[in-house]
C-alpha cells in the first residue's frame, strides 16, 4: 500500500512538472492580475480518475485555483 502512495506521488509531481515546464504561458482570457501564473492549453493528467485533457490553469499563492477547457 505505501508503494502504491509513493508511486502515485512521484506520478503528481513528474505530471505537475510537466505542465509547469511544458506549457505556454500567454495570457488566457481572465482578469489581468487575477492569478500569479496562467498555463494556457496545458495537459493534466490524473491517474486516480484517469483524467487526461487539455486545459487552462491558474495558480494563485502558489496553489492551483482554477482548471478550466479551453
């Protein structure tokens, strides 16, 4: 069981990675100053509901607060 958690979190980081390192990070449509950082057209990837798409992330405190489809 703690290899299974500690597979699933070494999954979470290397997709959060992913996603920070791989993406654009123009503008999306929301109000300027609203989020400290905007992933435009990002993949997330979660193998827990094995979610894969293509979305629009913001980050706020160092917290991401919104996925929305582009």
């Amino acid at each position: 069981m703690k290899a299974k958690k500690y597979l699933m979190s070494i999954s979470l980081i290397l997709v959060l990675c992913l996603v920070f390192f791989g993406c654009s990070r123009s503008t999306p449509p929301v109000p300027e100053g609203e989020f400290d950082i905007v992933i435009t057209k990002g993949r997330i990837m979660d193998p827990e509901t094995r979610t894969d798409a293509i979305a629009n992330i913001g980050i706020l405190n160092g917290c991401i607060c919104t996925i929305v489809s582009p």
